[in-house]
C-alpha cells in the first residue's frame, strides 16, 4: 500500500531537510559549484520571506522526500512582481 505524501510549508524548523534536498536535486543534474553555505542562506531567506517566494517540502512516511520552491521576479512587461514563469495577460 503506498503512503500519500504529506505536503507542508517550508520553514526556518526544516531548512536542513529542505537544503539535503536541493543538494540531492543539483546532483542529479549534475549543476557544478554547490555552495552550501550559499545555498542555506538563500534557502533561509526564502523561507523567512514570503515576498520572495514560497517553498513546500512533501514527506513520506515522515521523510522528507521532495521539494517545490516558486519565487517572484520583478518585470516591466508585468508592471512589478509576477511568478517565475508565469503567463500573464495584462489587460
């Protein structure tokens, strides 16, 4: 029987779960230069900050197992803060 995932909102409390994640996901991906450090402080104000964006982190039988993190760009075309990757239709 498979266990539902368990989605919650990323916080200050589990941004290390949150940043073993992302070093799991750049590895995969093979993206060169990880930067923990970097990395934790970004991670820290993303979660700290919901102007930024916001992150999410889905647990599996209490293990964290995935991550979603959707942050705002600024645009001009937008007329300020949109979401990254978004198909806006000014009117």
């Amino acid at each position: 029987m498979m266990q539902a995932a368990a989605i919650t909102k990323a916080t200050e409390r589990n941004l290390q779960a949150l940043l073993v994640l992302v070093e799991q996901y750049w590895a995969f991906e093979e993206i060169p230069g990880v930067d923990r450090a970097l990395l934790s402080t970004q991670l820290a104000r993303i979660v700290s900050d919901s102007r930024l964006g916001e992150a999410w982190i889905a647990r599996i039988a209490c293990e964290a197992a995935a991550y979603l993190i959707g942050v705002y760009v600024f645009s001009l075309e937008h007329a300020g803060l949109t979401p990254e990757g978004a198909n806006w239709k000014g009117g």
